[in-house]
C-alpha cells in the first residue's frame, strides 16, 4: 500500500480533515480534502463536522481554526511559521495604540495570536480592502505587512498607519521582482498578470490585478485569458494547472520554504497519533482573539 492510500485509510478511520493551503507541495494538495487561501481554509474548519483537523500551512493559520473551531487541530510539522507574523508583537502594537489613540487597529492574519488579542477586526489578503474601507475611522493602524497598508491607503483613502513601517515577506517582496515580472511580460505578452498584494508597490504596478490567492483561483478559472503570469509562491500554480488545463500558467519561482515543512510523512504521523502536532493556544488568548476573527468571517 502507497502512504497515499495509508493516509486515506487513517483519515477515514480518525474522521479527519486534511486542509491544504495553496502553497502547499503538490502531493500535499492532491491529498486533501480542500486547498485554499488564509480565509476559505478557516472557513472550511468551521463548517466541517470532523473533530480532526490537519492544518498543512503555517502556524498562524492552524492557530486561527483552533480559535474558530475549538477542534483538534494538529500541523504535520510545527515548526513551519510564518516569520512576517513575527515582526509584530502585542506590545508593539500597544505603543502604536498609545501614539493614535481612538484609531481602529486592523490586523492582518498572518500574525501571531497574541498580536491578534489586540486587533478590532482580522482580516486576509482576500478582505482587507474591504475590512480597512469599512472602518468607522479615518485612521486605522495595519499591520504587519507594510505593502499591504500602502496600497490600502492608496485604495481607501484612509491613513493607514503600517506596524511596523517596514513589515514584509521575504518570497513575495524580496523574491518576486520588477526585472523577473518584466521578463515574463516580454516573453508572455498576452497573458494576465496577477500579483498578491504582499508585492512591493513597483510589482503591484506592473500587475493587471492585486490579488490573494483565493482571488486569483477565481480569476483564472473565470476569466477568457488563456495564459496568466502568477506573481506569488509558486505552487499556487500547481492548484491553477490542475483546474483550468487549457490554459498556461507562468510563476515567478520563488518558494516559501515554511509551507513546503509539510510532507505526506508529516501527515500520516499525525493522523496515527493521539497529541503529535497538536495546536494549543492559552485559554485567554482564545478568548480575546475569538470576536475579532468572527468579525473578519462576517
Ligand atoms: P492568501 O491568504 O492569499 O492565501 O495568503 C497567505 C499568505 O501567506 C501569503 O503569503
Ligand atoms: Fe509568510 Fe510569506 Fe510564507 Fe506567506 S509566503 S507564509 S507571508 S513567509
């Protein structure tokens, strides 16, 4: 028996749910019972009836399904996290509290559960926008990805205030290049360019849309296009060239090596264990965090 057919076997017999993001190793998608963004993954935990969930992502994304389910959530790997969700700390964002008060504090998922007791709404790369639009100040502090506060600063027209000024990710604003978008472009002049919102403002501009990964799932499969240059990690394409196999789709090549600490081991481990990867949170964090997550689903 192939460990595919292992995992199967386990799953069925835990009544678990394997959640994939769509960054995920390709044997890792095609193994799970659902692949999507930061925001369909909570989503999908919510709404299933599995008391198991395995969580292939990054922590903070675990985190935000054992807030929102209070299920057995367990990572095939824990020491896969996000280090942009470490650049903003709960004390961090008291100082900028005390600097600007009576502003509405946003903060974005990736971000560690304590940064989140602090926020009035959560949102993801597929709401903020949104999130940031609605609040009921003009000025908001955001945080902690410093491109995404630019641009929604830029789209709003609110004072979007970045915690820290220069919050960022690695893959998305150091890997995914003007010179490498530009290269792609030239060689691929019709295809679509769909850029994740992490990108520097340069990249953003040379995109024909901004958008998370949910997003451009919607977008490849809706749109007449044919090919589509892909300016995020890059086995988002993976989950593209599988759904639409008539069409092309050319990543950038930049990898995030957190998201690939997920294997089909990793999976199986923990479905025949009773506590490996388990995600535990202390109760009052839970607590506090638990209404601004639920904001962010409404
Ligand atoms: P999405 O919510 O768009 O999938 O993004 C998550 C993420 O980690 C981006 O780097
Ligand atoms: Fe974090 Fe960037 Fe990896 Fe997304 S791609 S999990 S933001 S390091």
């Amino acid at each position: 028996m192939g460990i595919e057919d292992e995992i199967r076997k386990a799953k069925g017999r835990r009544n678990a749910l394997i959640l994939s993001h769509n960054y995920q190793r390709p044997e890792v998608q095609d193994i799970a019972d659902y692949v999507g963004d930061s925001l369909e993954l909570c989503r999908e935990a919510r709404k299933s009836g599995a008391g198991l969930v395995i969580f292939c992502g990054v922590t903070f994304m675990a985190e935000a399904a054992l807030i929102l389910t209070g299920k057995d959530v367990r990572m095939p790997d824990l020491h896969a996290t996000c280090p942009m969700a470490a650049m903003l700390s709960a004390e961090d964002i008291r100082k900028y509290k005390r600097i600007h008060p009576g502003a509405t504090t946003v903060i974005y998922i990736n971000s560690t559960a304590e940064a989140k007791t602090e926020a009035d709404v959560i949102c993801t790369s597929a709401n903020y926008e949104k999130v940031i639009g609605d609040a009921p100040t003009d000025t908001v502090l955001f945080g902690p990805d410093a491109n995404m506060a630019q641009r929604a600063a830029r789209i709003c027209g609110k004072k979007v205030i970045a915690m820290p000024a220069d919050g960022h990710c690695r893959i998305h604003s150091h890997l995914i290049t003007k010179t490498k978008i530009g290269r792609l472009k030239e060689l691929h002049p019709k295809a679509l360019v769909l850029v994740h919102p992490e990108c520097v403002a340069e990249v953003q501009a040379m995109a024909d849309v901004v958008c998370g990964t949910g997003g451009m799932a919607r977008i490849a499969r809706e749109s007449d296009r044919k090919e589509f240059i892909i300016g995020t990690e890059e086995e988002m394409c993976h989950r593209l060239r599988k759904e639409n196999p008539g069409k092309a789709f050319y990543g950038v090549g930049a990898y995030c090596n957190n998201m690939k600490k997920t294997t089909l081991e990793g999976i199986l481990r923990v479905l025949n264990s009773d506590n490996d990867g388990r995600i535990s949170l202390d109760a009052e964090i839970i607590r506090k965090t638990k209404p601004a997550l639920e904001r962010m689903l409404a």
